[in-house]
C-alpha cells in the first residue's frame, strides 16, 4: 500500500511542478495541486511536515486568490504568459490551464461569488493547519502561532 502513496507523491510532485511553471501562484490549479499533495503525503509514513508545507503553501495560494479578486479591475496586471521555452512548447498547456482561472475574464458576480467560495476554503485549509498542529502535536513554533496569528486577523480568536 505504501508503494502507492510514494508513487502519488511522485505524481502529484511532478504535476505540481509543471503547474509551478505555467501559472501563477493566485492560480487555483496550484492550491489544490499543494493540497492534493498535502493529503497523499499526510497518508505517508514521516511525510507529515512535508504535508503541513504544502497546505500552508495551499493557504498561501488562496490567499493571493483572494487579493487578486478584490484588486479592482483598472489594476489587475496582465495574465501572465508562459513561461515556456521560446519555441512555444508549453503554450497549449498554459492557455487550457488558464482558461477559466483567469480573473480578467469574470463579471463582477462572478467575482464575488469566488470571493465567497475563496473565503470559505481559506477557513478550510486554515482549520486543516491547526489541526495538523493539535493532532499531530507539531512544533509549537512553526504553527501554533500561525494558526492564534491568522485567527486573530480574522476576529476569530477568543
């Protein structure tokens, strides 16, 4: 069984990497890649500190989603292009990956619908790190404060 964990970590790893490569970190493709990645390496035997970077590394994804969102329209920056060599291998990946990710191209309801859906997900992989943390009994340096410092930002801390 634990053949099969290794192999999707190697899997969900080169994945994530050829995301890295063709999109931005606001891109949603790359928090689910880091959480996809997250949840194998969880299920893996002295993977767990490997699993807490990619969901905070998730986390940080939605959170640059977020800013992009609410940064109005007149400052968005351009899409970004590929980042592929110069002989346009890459580009058919980067545009079918991009379509339907890009903020440019949603209304202003959709734009708030997402912001919503973004906000309900940050929650999500916030509780998920604090869980990691009191579950797992993760150093309290590394995380706790995190989890008391991002609670605290969002009026959540009693």
């Amino acid at each position: 069984m634990t053949e099969k964990f290794d192999q999707a970590v190697k899997d969900y790893t080169a994945a994530l990497g050829i995301k890295q490569e063709l999109l931005p970190l606001s891109s949603r493709h790359i928090a689910e890649a880091h959480y996809r990645l997250c949840l194998v390496l969880d299920m893996t035997p002295g993977q767990l500190s490997a699993a807490v970077s990619h969901v905070e590394k998730a986390l940080q994804s939605v959170e640059a989603r977020l800013e992009e969102l609410r940064v109005g329209p007149q400052q968005r920056s351009v899409p970004p292009s590929s980042k592929s060599d110069p002989k346009g291998k890459g580009k058919m990946a980067a545009s079918s990956l991009l379509k339907g990710d890009s903020v440019h191209d949603l209304s202003p309801q959709e734009i708030e619908a997402e912001l919503k859906e973004m906000d309900e997900l940050r929650s999500d992989l916030m509780l998920k790190v604090c869980i990691f943390y009191h579950f797992y009994h993760l150093s309290r340096q590394s995380l706790t404060s995190g989890c008391l410092d991002r609670r605290a930002e969002d009026g959540t801390r009693k």
